[in-house]
C-alpha cells in the first residue's frame, strides 16, 4: 500500500487502532478456537500469556454466550484485563502462539475476544471477580497507580491486607493514562477498572505526594513508580517552537489539546513510543512522516509488526542516520542529520552508530518529536535506604520483586527498564504473592 492509499484508510485521532467486536463477529470468532490444552499441558496462548489467563476457558465461555463468565476467567488472573485488552503485543503473545498461526491460517483474536468479555462485563458496573478473605490487620502502602501498582494492590487487598495506593497524578492508570498513545487507549476502561480494585478493598490517594514517614508506618511498601521524564539529549536549536520531547507530545494528545503538527514531522528514536507518535502525527493531518534512526532495521527494539503497519500506513524510515541540530530562525524548519555506520560491539552487545564525516543532509520539519527513551527514578536511592540500581534499573529478586531493602518489593518499567503492560502486572502478581508470604510469616 503506497503513502496516499494508506492515509485515506487512517482512523481519525479520536478512533481506536483496535475497535471493538460485535456481539455477532465475537461469537463467530470464539467458535473457531479449538480449545487447546488440557489436564497435563497448558495451550500454548496461556503458556504466553505474562498473566496467566486461561486463554481457552474465556473464549469457550463467550461461545457458549456467557461474557460475564469469560470476563470473571480473565479477571481471575489479571486484574487490568480490559486494557491489557487493548494495549497488549497480543501479535507476539497469545495470538503469536495460536496453534491456527502455526498451521499458516488466522489465529484467533485473542485481545478483541478478552475486550468484549471484559467490556460487557464492566458495563454493568464493577463485577464481583473474587472473594475477600478476612482481614489480617496488616498494611500495604503502593507508590505509583501504574499497571503494577494497581495490579499489586488489587491483589493484595483481596488477600485481606489493608492496601492504600499514592499517586500524584490525578487519575490512575500511570503510563496507560498518560504515555501510551490514544489510539491504543485514551482513558477508558481505567475508572471501571479502578473502580473493580476499590470493591476489594484499594485505598487510592490521588493527586498527593507520598509522605516517607507514611511508608515507615507501613509494613510492607511496593514501588510502582515507572520511570521519569524523557531521557534528556540536547540538540544545537531545541528551544525552538516546534520541537517536543515524546511523553509532552502524548500528554498533549491525551488532554485532547493536539499539536498543529504541519506538513513534515521527523521522530527521532527506535523503540515502540516512537511508532506510536509517528503513526498519531500522520493522524493528526502530517503529510510526510519520517522517523530517523540510527542503527538498522534488525537493530530496531520496537516490535517488528509495528514498524510493518507504521509503513503500511505511510510512515517513512531514515535508517543509520542520526540527528545532528535543529535548523531555523523562528520555528523549526528542518533537521540536519549524518548518515552512520556500523563499528564495534558497544556494551549492549549491538554494534555502536559511528558517524560518517561529510554525509550532512536535511528534512524538512515543521514539528520534530524527540523519543530517546526515558530516565530511571533513580532518587528512590536517596529516598529509601538500601535500594540499588544497576543500568537504570532498580535491583530485585527476579522471583519475587524484593529489593534488597527488606520492606520494599517493586515491579513494572522501574524494575524491568520499560517493558510491556502485560509484563507490569506479571511483576505485580509476582510481588503480591511474595509481600504475602513475608506478612504472614512475621515481616
């Protein structure tokens, strides 16, 4: 599909990259899983699954015409089943494991079928997805409403400890409310979602600061902070009008106050943050779309079956080539840049972009969105006595998130350096369990 073809078939900035099945096409599509597994082997879309979810027990349920039943397995194992619905790499998961892809046909629509499950379900009001077990008298204070803390939280609220969860955001959600691009999920199903963790039991203090002598009161804290602001690159000419940093592009799109980005817009970076503003630019009326990166194509940590649709829909790759200033008198006008070349193994394991004197060439940008990645929280160090942190990340025990301070357990992109949702609430379950056992046995 070539630029022009692909932009006319572009959703509007307001309509979801995922839409929801119908009833009808729901039903049709459960009918095709072969319902995999059994008693002595797990299907392979629940062995992919970071949550666990019975994959072919909430499917048969929604094709035996039972959403609330399909919607009650999910939530089973995944307490933020409705935007994992919607925001997971389902392409390299569940989907990616189906039997039906591996026999060259379609795989079953794992991610739509657990939306239509969970949205029906949530539709009625926050549904009942476990019992309460009796109070143990202890308590649980989670920093950070992100995927990790609300899943943590969730967790263990239902397991009877008294669970408060602190944010300074206004909203819950953390990345997912604020840093994960609108065509994936603007807001929605968060506040039902939120709502579901309140019935066990969660405690959200939005919209404040953590007080430190409130995490000395409690008897177990779990970190689910994320990470900071974008990683800051300074460019010769970034103060001009026209240049934003990803998470303020994104922000500025979830506040519904879009910037005007004109003709050319020119995203630097390689991960998948950077896709998702090149494909909400070309929705937001961009001509020209290019994305400038400065390994290869088989370098690029974004998810391959991204780049394919950021391509499919128009957007333009510049590989091996790497921003070098921002050039205009008022406003940006346009990106000078160097080609690169491939040297030597770096400390990744990648071969390091080496610059090749004399290559300058320049786009014409009248926005450019800088998506380099993010800074680690790192001030937890000096926070919290005894954290650690090694590459960016916060050291744990990779078997149950605990710090080497002993209160203190973590989990999501502060632990894992920026990885998937679904990833996040594997690491909140995986904590749950061990703040659990610590607490019962006398922590």
């Amino acid at each position: 599909m070539n630029r022009a073809a692909a932009k006319r078939v572009l959703p509007a900035l307001a309509d979801e990259l995922r839409p929801p099945l119908p009833p009808g096409e729901a039903l049709v599509e459960a009918d095709r899983c072969l319902g995999c597994g059994g008693p002595y082997a797990a299907a392979p879309c629940s062995v992919a699954c970071p949550a666990e979810i019975d994959v072919p027990g909430f499917v048969a349920a929604i094709a035996a015409g039972d959403p609330q039943g399909a919607a009650r397995i999910v939530f089973a194992e995944n307490l933020l089943g409705a935007t994992c619905a919607r925001v997971c790499p389902v392409e390299v998961l569940c989907e990616g494991a189906c039997v039906l892809a591996h026999e060259g046909r379609r795989p079953i629509a794992v991610g739509a079928l657990q939306r239509f499950a969970t949205d029906a379900a949530l539709a009625d009001g926050p549904i009942e997805v476990r019992p309460v077990a009796s109070a143990t008298g202890r308590t649980v204070a989670v920093v950070g409403a992100g995927p990790a803390g609300m899943v943590c939280a969730g967790e263990l609220a239902a397991l009877g400890h008294r669970v408060t969860v602190y944010d300074g955001h206004s909203e819950v959600g953390g990345l997912v409310r604020y840093a994960i691009a609108p065509y994936r999920e603007q807001r929605d199903p968060l506040p039902a979602e939120a709502a579901m963790l309140e019935s066990l039991g969660v405690e959200f203090r939005l919209g404040e600061t953590v007080d430190p002598n409130t995490l000395d009161d409690a008897d177990a804290v779990f970190l689910g902070v994320g990470l900071g602001p974008d990683t800051p690159v300074s460019y010769p000419g970034d103060e001009l009008p026209g240049v934003w940093r990803s998470l303020q592009f994104i922000e500025a799109l979830k506040a519904a106050t879009p910037p005007e980005v004109g003709s050319d817009v020119v995203v630097i970076g390689g991960g998948n943050t950077a896709i998702d503003v090149a494909r909400e630019s070309l929705r937001l009326g961009a001509e020209r779309v290019t994305l400038v990166y400065r390994r290869t194509r088989a370098q690029m940590p974004a998810f391959a079956h991204e780049v394919l649709e950021a391509e499919d829909e128009g957007v333009r790759f510049q590989w091996l080539s790497d921003p070098v200033r921002f050039l205009g008198e008022y406003r940006l006008e346009a990106v000078e840049c160097l080609l690169m070349t491939l040297g030597e193994p770096d400390e990744s394991g990648r071969r390091r972009p080496e610059p090749i004197a004399g290559s300058e060439f320049t786009l014409p940008a009248d926005t450019v969105v800088e998506a380099i990645g993010q800074r680690a929280r790192s001030e937890l160090a000096e926070q919290v006595h005894g954290l650690h942190f090694a590459h960016g990340e916060l050291e744990v025990d990779p078997e149950t998130g605990r710090t080497s301070n002993p209160r203190f357990f973590a989990g999501g992109d502060v632990v894992n350096g920026g990885n998937s949702v679904v990833e996040a609430v594997r690491e909140g379950k995986q904590a749950a369990r061990a703040i659990d056992r610590w607490l019962r046995c006398g922590g």
